[in-house]
C-alpha cells in the first residue's frame, strides 16, 4: 500500500466539483484513469433522463472468467455546499478547509477502488471478471442506479463503497422508504377583516403533524417530515401548504402501516376544516436482507480477517445503490469506508481508513477469485 499515492489520488477527486447533476467533470477524470488501467470504458445515457451532465460510468476488467463476476460501484456525486473543496491533512486526518463538505461521501469509495484496481494490475493480481459502475445522481434519489441498464452486468454479486463506520463494517440490511407528498388546499381570506372566511392551510398541516408518530418509530423503521412549503404574508390566510416526508422500514409491513397512519392524520385534518387535500407515497426504493451465509457476505468476512480487520454485519437506516442493485437480483453488500461526519462541513476520515479501504478491496477481490 502507498499511502501517499492513496491519499493524493483522494485529494484529486474531492477537488473535483460534483454536486448532483454536475458531474461531468469527475466523470471525465475517471473515464480516462480508467482506460489508462485498461479497461473498457463506457458512458451511459442516464443523464438524458434526469437532466444531468453525463451518465453512469460501466467500466470492465476481464479477468479468470472461471471465477465468480464481481461489481464494485460507488457513486460520483456530493450534496452541497460542495464547491471549491480544499482537503488538508492534520494529525492523521483529511478535513474540508472551509465552509465546504468533504466530499468522503463517496469520493472515498472512489478512491477505495481505482487504487484497488491500480494494485491489482500492477501486481499482476489474481482476479475474476470486474464490473465497475459509478453512478450519477445517488444523493437526490439513487437516479443513476435507478436508471442503469442492467442488461450491460452479469455480476454474481457487488460491493457498493457508501457507508460511514469503520473498515471491516459490513451493512447486510437497508430499509425500503416511502416518500410522502401532500397538498393542503385551504381557502385565503384577509387575516385582519375577515379571517373566519379562509380556512388555513397551515392550521390543516399543523394539526395532522402535532398528532404524528415520528422519528425513531422502532428499531427497523423511521419517519420524518422534512419539507414545508406554504403562505404569502402575514394578513393572508394561507390556501395552499406543501409538505415532503419519508417513512423507512427494513419490514414491509411496519412500512405501509406507517405510511397509512400519517397519511390518515392529513384526511382527518383536512375533513375536520373542510380542507382539500391531495397525497401520494411512491416507493424510492425496496428493503434488502442478505444472510451470514450469502457468498459475498463469506466473502467480505473472510477479506477482513486475512487482514486482522475485525468484520461488523450491520443493519443500516439510510439507503444506498445497493438497495437498487440488490432489487435487481445482485446480491450487494455496503462497505463502509471510514467517513465521519457526512454531509456537513465537519466531514472527515482518517488517512489509516482510507488506507484500509483500499487494502482491504484488494484482499476481497483476491478472495472473491479464490
């Protein structure tokens, strides 16, 4: 392991601007490190469909084809602010200089699998066929991932590099979510003359909420309302409120029971003040579970330990590609890759992690091949 190619080669894409939607130039950047590794390089046709820069990067390495199909991906984009991101290193640990992300969340990942794939060709390493898939779009709702073409894979299974916790983390569990979007459509009136004449769309809202189950629900699932939209001035009874909220569950039944009782909360609020009101919940994505005995679980337990990694299964509450890549039926586990503090200007990640990443990607896919 080179460290101090690791953490230059990590420092190069967190200062590639790549806010979601904006990718284009980190996907050039990889694009041709990748063809300088000697794969086959390919650039889809998502972003024609989420209005974006470029679309998903499919890369393959032809390898032992005796042996298991390996996808790794991770995804190219960052939440804001994440512009003009300066990475400095002290005491053992890369920060954000400034008001800026990291950009760990994914670039990580990232970095975990092209100095991989680096070492791996160098080395002259024992390996099967690769497949590499670096999305657009994940961090606005797993778009790329979404919109992949799977008839372009034929993994046996995937490793997505997207989660926080230590080296050796291993998150075998994700729920499924549900996106809940209301409109409240009240009636203005002048709130000083003749108030009694409006019904408030406001009031309508506050109330269903103030009688909601959320946050932490139970151990598997959650719930949130995160957006509010409404109102025009102070002596307006508002007409129209607009409001975004999520339920997550690893369990399909405590999901949909969730999403009812929220949603039946905004049709009782809504009949008490006369109100209408308009609801929808699609499914962002479905929930997956992959056993102690799944191949590429044995697989990634059996890296850590060659290693001295102490592996963790874990269960997780957010959701990530391989929910998507999982519903696609590739058995796909989530890694984590030492990031702290994701999506705030306090991110970070210690250069021994980030090391680690990358040793122990090598050591997987050395052991996938065996």
């Amino acid at each position: 392991m080179n460290e101090e190619q690791i953490v230059k080669r990590f420092k190069e894409l967190v200062q590639i601007d790549s806010i979601s939607k904006e990718e284009g130039a980190i996907a050039d950047y990889l694009v041709e490190l990748l063809t300088e590794l000697g794969l086959d390089v390919t650039v889809d046709d998502t972003n024609k469909r989420v209005a974006g820069e470029t679309g998903n990067i499919i890369a393959k390495l032809s390898g032992d084809s005796s042996k298991p199909t390996l996808l790794l991906s991770a995804h190219l984009d960052t939440v804001t602010p994440g512009k003009g991101v300066k990475p400095v290193v002290k005491d053992g640990v890369i920060y954000s200089q400034g008001e800026t992300i990291l950009g760990a969340d994914d670039k990580a990942g990232i970095t975990a699998i092209v100095e991989a794939l680096r070492i791996i060709k160098e080395g002259d390493l024992e390996h099967g066929d690769l497949e590499i898939v670096f999305t657009v779009g994940e961090e606005i709702g797993l778009l790329g991932a979404k919109n992949l073409d799977y008839n372009l894979l034929s993994a046996d299974f995937g490793v997505t590099y997207d989660s926080s916790g230590q080296v050796g983390t291993i998150i075998t569990q994700a729920p499924a979510q549900n996106k809940l979007e209301v409109k409240v459509e009240g009636k203005s009136a002048h709130a000083g003359m003749n108030p009694s004449l409006g019904i408030n769309a406001i009031k309508v809202a506050s109330l269903a909420i103030s009688n909601m189950n959320l946050g932490q629900i139970d151990e598997e699932t959650t719930a949130n309302i995160g957006v509010i939209k409404g109102g025009q001035a102070t002596n307006i009874v508002p007409d129209l409120v607009e409001l975004e909220g999520e339920v997550r569950s690893r369990n399909e039944r405590k999901l949909e029971k969730q999403t009812e009782h929220m949603i039946d909360l905004f049709k009782r609020a809504a009949r008490k003040y006369q109100a209408q009101i308009e609801i929808s919940h699609p499914r962002m994505y479905s929930a997956f579970e992959l056993q102690r005995n799944s191949k590429i679980v044995d697989i990634a337990i059996k890296a850590a330990h060659a290693i001295n990694i102490k592996p963790k299964l874990q269960a997780t509450g957010g959701g990530s590609d391989a929910n998507i890549f999982n519903n696609q039926e590739i058995p796909t586990i989530n890694l984590g890759v030492g990031m702290e503090k994701v999506h705030s200007t306090e991110e970070k990640i210690k250069v021994n992690d980030l090391v680690d990443a990358v040793k122990y990607s090598v050591t997987l896919l050395q052991q996938a091949a065996k």
